[in-house]
C-alpha cells in the first residue's frame, strides 16, 4: 500500500472528461487546443491529440520544451512572453523545430520577440503571434480596441500575426460564466474586427476557460483552451461546471488526527495546494463527503470538519481530497498514480512541473 | 543573465537572521531546533547546527530521510506520524541511523509507531516520542490534560517520552504573537506537570513558531523550532514579526504586461504559492516598493498595483518579491540563486522538495 499523501487519477473518468470536451467542442465546430499547465503530462496530452485537439496551449517556454520533447508539434504560449536573455535563445530553437505561436499584448513585446526569433538567422524562425485581449478579467491583455496596434507593430517587425485571444478568468465566480463568456466573445469580436480593418487576417480567435468553456460563442471563437476539465476540481464542483462525480483526480490522505466533528489528514498545502476563490467553501472538497468541509489546511495537515451526528473517519482510514484548483496541485507532484477501478495501473511523469521559464 | 521567474537568497542576510536567532535561543537559554521544512536545503542546516543548533525539526519522514542523507543525525519530526506500510519500514530504517523523535497525539498513534520500530528486529530501534499538545491553534494535539493517557500508552508500547511540543499557529494574526505564546506556555506546563505527576520525566518542553519564538516564555520552554526566520517573509513583514530588509528570500521577476497603475510580473502563484492569510493585504510584498500591492496571482502572473502618481516600473524591468509564507515557495523551486551584494555566487538544491511522505 502505497504511502499518503499522494494524487491518483482515474483514468475512466479522465478519459470521459476528455471525450465530452472533444464532444463539445466538436459540437461548436472549434477547434480544441487544450492547456497542458493543468495537468503537465505528456501521457495526457496525447490523449488529447488522439481525441482531435489539434494542438496543446501551455503557458511558458519551459512548458513548451517539455511538450515539444514529446512530440507536440503545436504549441500556442498563451503568455505575453519577454523574449529576452536566454529565453530568447530557447524560444528561436523550439521555434525552429515546432509550430509555435506565441501571446503578446504590448509593442515592445512583439520588438523582443522579432528580435528573438531573427537573431543569428537570416529570416528567423517562424513565429506566429496572437494578440492578447483583455476581456473583463483586468490581468494582461490589451483593449479590444488597442489590439491592432500590437498587431501592426508585430507586421513591421516581420513577425505573423494568426489572431487573438483571451482567458476569461472573471468566469470564476457563482453565476459568472455565462456573463463572462458573453464579454469574451464581445471582446475577441471587436480585436478581430480591429485586425480586420487594419488590413490584418484574423483567422484565430481563442478563447475559453472551463467554466465558460460550455457557455462559448461559436459564432466568434475559433478555439478554445480548456485546461481544468480533465480532472475538474473542487471549485469547478463549486461553480457548478463539475459535478463531484466527475472529479477524476484527488489526493490520498490517511487520517492522523482525530477530535469530535474533525479528521486531521496527511495532504496540506504541499499537496493541495493554499488556492481559495472567494466563492470556495473550503480549501478542497471531498467527493465521498459532500457534506464535509475542508476548514483549514497548513503544509502538512487538512482540518476536515463534519457536520453533527456525522461519523467522523477514524485513525488510519484514507480519504480522497479534491483540491480546490488542480493546476496548483499537480504541480506540486512528481508524478500521479494512475488507477483504474481503484486499483493501480501505473504512473505518469508530471514531465514539465515547476517548467516556470 | 537567468531567466526570471528564479527564487533568490541574500546569503549576508540569510546569515545575519541565523545569528539573530540562535542569539535569541541563547540569551532566553532554549535549545534551538529550527524546522527544516522552510528551507528544505542541506546547505542551509548545516550553516543553523554550525550555530549551534542542538537538530533539526522536520514534518515529514520522507523530509528526515533527505537530511539523515545529509549528515544530520539529530532530527525531530513534530508530526503524528500514522506509520503503517512502507512508512513503518522507513521510519524503522531512519531510526536505526539517526536519532529521531516523533510526535504522537493519539494512543493508537503510539502503538503503531512501537509496532512500527519493534517490526523484526529483537527490542528494536530506539525512537523516542514526544506527545502533541493543542495550544489553541486546534489542527492536531491532545487537550493538556490528556497527554499523560499518550505518554502512559507509549511507555507501556515500550516507547521513550522525551517530553511534549505544541506549534501556537494561532501566533499567525495580528497583535496574537504574545497572547499566542501565553497559551503555548500554559499549555505545555500543564501537560509537562501532568506527565510527571503519573511518573512520566518530560526533559524536552518544545515549542515556538517565528511570530511568537521574541515572545516566548524561558520559563516553561526548553526548545524551539521556528522554520520561517532563516528567510522571513510578506507574512513576517505584515505581522510585525519582520522587516522588510530582513527579507532574505525573494522571487526575481519580470514586467511582461502593464497599464496605468498596475505592473503584472511572470512570477505567480506556481513561483510565490497562493498562500493569503486572512490579515494579509495581497499575496506578496516587495520590499523595494512597500507601497504597492499585489493584487491578484494566477498561475503565471502577479497583478501588481502601484498608488496613484507612483512611476510603474517599465515592460521588462526585474521586481524581487517577496512571497507571502517562503515554505510553500521553496516548496515550488528545485534550486535557490544564492547572491552575495546582489551577485549570483551560486545554486543551492531544495534537496527536500515534495518529501511529502
């Protein structure tokens, strides 16, 4: 038996999670790009490719390597990456080997990254660049009516431009997604329109977050980029975008402490990690226990609070802990234990974990 | 010049906050056994028991492993440990080489740790346990007055007591540093008398966190375990328990996107943790602007905010920050940059990353 904490996927339900997307994004007739920051894992990501993406995001250089290494030969850093140093170095050589595309959202920006791919190479690389759009979320992304002035500037600099593109992030909240969805496609539309009118083909418009991924326009996007949907989450259970029995990735906790109404277990935020939205109820959730809330976490402990007249477990049993935002979790594992119908099948390398560059 | 996001270690003032602490232990006449978990780092443990450091603390038996590996044969794992399966057969292992206290809060928890260390060998390997109070914090830990039933169970187990340890989390609030280390006191003077008094010697009396370590009472106290201080953080900044120059520990980052007022940098919660106290003001500080604020991580980005008619560093610029708790920051790299007057001198591994087990 092995020892807790660790994280297991069930690869039936990881196999259904990534059918249904398929499905849907089929459905919308987009193309599906999926986010490889979620689950880090080339097994996975080929599992995706076979179920019709058509190519992966990711969210660094490093991440890229890791998946171009792989195999994946097309790779969009959804990132307004700062091509400088070293990294334009590596982005020159993954450029020249794969099919990259790459986010930006400011002049300077685009001037680094055609500096990059140009130097030491007559012609440079190809590198395809999509323009970041902020569409209600107010991190990084320009003003969809700024977009094509990045877009111009990336032109000049010798660089294609392929699109634009969002995240959505504001569709994290209780009844935000449809909404957000809304702003995103309203957002993507004008950029592209700007593009347009500035004599600049558009032909990618990407989108998509899981909780606006099923309320997506296919009247304006293009694509989408869904990473949490292959293991869901507690939030996503929370948002209503999952259902607890959906989520196919938890981690194992023996419980090690026991008082009344409260199980101490073994996964704290080193396992689970700290993330909590203000929507969340707790730090996590357990899909055996709905009616359990995770109240506290520190590294090594999950206070775990069950309401009166439930059974608390006892010492020793092993609960299954849905993190709060898988993305988080995963990368605080060197590999996830891969099950099917409980029992374990193997485990699957988190190959680009801690791929921060 | 590296690729940013990095985490960076002033050594001169990794080394001044060592000495301000062991001086600390000295002056109050405590032991000093600093929990390894913050720093996870071989290099860093042998610069506290250089100090004179009597051992180390760490949570985790997989954490004892990589620093017995290390040299470090003192070591207390202030966690009670469930060991049942390969765990049972490491802890024996570890307890064969090195000297090991572990915590215990449970009778059951005891008598599988005596089963555990007896498993095959005739009377055998010495551990020794220490008995988990509650001080208030209320994760794991017996109430006081239950910790001789523990002590009594784990004698009769054929286990050493060497006294009782409690972590006043609760010192983790504004203003509760001195309240907090009341109660620890009390706390563990009530569960010292109560071993003694059923026959039970209780040499080692352990306690302190960083926050409550200034405040904590010479009178009851005989160890303590701070694991923070060696680096500090935003976390010791905004509770008074640090200052911003002692900030030894910080994430190198770099402007990707900006607009008016708000600077966001490619160092987010997969480099700085996602950790936000409930006293907190965002989710990291920077010590070179302590007027700004980051206001939201993803993964990949910190939002940082600047106040109105502050200059917002420029696309490209490089911002240290500091992250909110540095264990789970640490926890996230695989290397430190170690400078020296702002010069990179060298890397040290965070040889005890993910050692969850």
């Amino acid at each position: 038996m092995r020892d807790t904490p660790y994280l297991a996927v069930d690869v039936d339900l990881l196999e259904a999670n990534l059918a249904a997307m398929a499905e849907h994004a089929r459905t919308l007739g987009l193309a599906l790009r999926p986010h490889a920051k979620t689950h880090k894992s080339p097994e996975i990501a080929r599992r995706q490719l076979a179920r019709g993406a058509i190519g992966l995001t990711v969210a660094t250089v490093g991440e890229a390597e890791v998946f171009a290494a792989a195999g994946v030969d097309d790779l969009f850093i959804a990132y307004p990456v700062w091509a400088e140093g070293e990294r334009a170095d590596r982005l020159r050589a993954l450029a020249s080997r794969s099919r990259v595309r790459v986010g930006a959202d400011s002049i300077e920006g685009v001037r680094m990254l055609a500096a990059a791919v140009r130097a030491g190479r007559p012609g440079g690389a190809p590198l395809a660049i999509a323009i970041e759009i902020d569409s209600g979320h107010h991190r990084s992304g320009t003003a969809p009516d700024r977009a094509a002035e990045v877009a111009l500037a990336a032109r000049e600099a010798g660089l294609d431009v392929d699109g634009v593109f969002t995240f959505p992030g504001h569709s994290y909240g209780l009844e935000a997604a449809s909404p957000a969805a809304g702003e995103e496609a309203a957002a993507l539309g004008t950029a592209r329109d700007a593009l347009v009118a500035s004599g600049i083909p558009c032909p990618v418009v990407s989108g998509g977050s899981t909780p606006s991924a099923r309320a997506a326009d296919g009247g304006v996007l293009t694509e989408l980029r869904p990473g949490v949907y292959v293991f869901q989450d507690a939030q996503q259970w929370e948002l209503g975008a999952s259902d607890p029995g959906s989520i196919a990735l938890t981690a194992c906790a023996t419980v090690v402490s026991r008082r009344a109404g409260v199980a101490v277990v073994d996964a704290g935020s080193k396992v689970l990690g700290a993330d909590r939205a203000g929507f969340a109820s707790g730090f996590g959730r357990l899909p055996d226990h709905p009616e359990a809330r995770v109240v506290a976490v520190s590294e090594h402990h999950a206070t775990i609070a069950f309401p009166a007249g439930a059974a608390v477990p006892p010492l020793g049993a092993r609960l299954r802990v849905a993190p709060n935002h898988v993305c988080s979790a995963v990368n605080l594992a060197d590999e996830l234990v891969v099950l099917r119908a409980g029992a374990e099948v193997g485990t699957w390398p988190v190959a680009a974990r801690g791929a921060n560059t």
